[in-house]
C-alpha cells in the first residue's frame, strides 16, 4: 500500500514522493564507516527488510570479522520511514570535507529498485538529518557491541 506525502528539503520545491507504508521486500540499508589518520572505526553494516544485519569489522573495532544479528521488523520499518522523512532520494550524492582529516561514511539504501548513496566525508557541511540517519542506523543495529570494548571504550589497536 501506498500513499502520497509532499518531500521538503531546504531550497528544493515541494515534490510529491511516493511514500510506502510497508517494508519493500529488497530493502537494503547499509552503512560504512572508513578508517582516519586516527583511530576511527573502519567498519560496515547491512540491514535487510526481513530484519537481517551483517557486521563487517576491519580496523579499530572489537571484534574484526563477520558477525550476524536480526533485528525486529518493527525497527526495520522505523528505519526505513527515516530515510524518506529526511527525503534521503533528495540529498546530495557526496558533501565534502572541511577539513582533511575526517573519516568517510556512505550510508546507501536500495528500495522498490531505486538506489542512492550518500558519501559523506567527515567533518562536512552535510545536513544535521543525514548524521542523524548515520547514528540511527547504528543505534538499530546495535553496532557499539562490536565496535567499541566490554567497557564502553573505543578500540584503539587497528
């Protein structure tokens, strides 16, 4: 089921956007962070529309490897309603860095065939939504038991 609703974005013109009520069944949200000229965990996360995440851990993480979880489909269905309450399809495809010594994120979603990646090189002037999705993607995945140690702290051997 569908139903329509109006896609703002700061200095676009109002677009109507078909808006899904449901989960599409070849959801793919994923999320990967890259390593820094400091410790910054290089790692990437892929959430299925079935609720199936796999964890990629490559430097300065806990656990390195593969890892696989699943998460609720009521989570997925929340995640996937974030991305198009911040008009994600609307944003640029790259923002740059401000500054050279950021890591980089792509957060990426494949939905009903369309697909979009957002690469986004740390620190940006990206919108304050698109760092939000990013941290959102990680607090539904429940990243931080991979990525960080036992007690909380980062993992600072790559």
């Amino acid at each position: 089921f569908f139903k329509i609703r109006e896609s703002r974005m700061a200095g676009s013109k109002i677009q109507p956007e078909l808006h899904r009520t449901a989960v599409p069944k070849d959801l793919l949200i994923g999320l990967e962070r890259t390593m820094c000229p400091g410790a910054c965990p290089d790692y990437s996360l892929f959430i299925h529309g079935d609720g199936r995440v796999v964890y990629e851990g490559r430097h300065y993480v806990a656990v390195k490897g593969s890892r696989k979880t699943r998460i609720s489909k009521a989570s997925v269905k929340r995640l996937f309603d974030e991305f198009y309450g911040t008009d994600f399809f609307l944003l640029k495809d790259r923002y740059d860095r401000v500054a050279s010594d950021g890591a980089i994120t792509k957060t990426s979603i494949r939905a009903d065939g369309r697909k979009k990646e957002v690469v986004n090189c740390h620190p940006s002037q990206a919108p304050e939504e698109l760092y939000h999705l990013e941290k959102m993607i990680d607090e539904v995945a429940r990243s931080v038991r991979w990525i960080r140690d036992k007690s909380g702290k980062p993992a600072l051997k790559p």
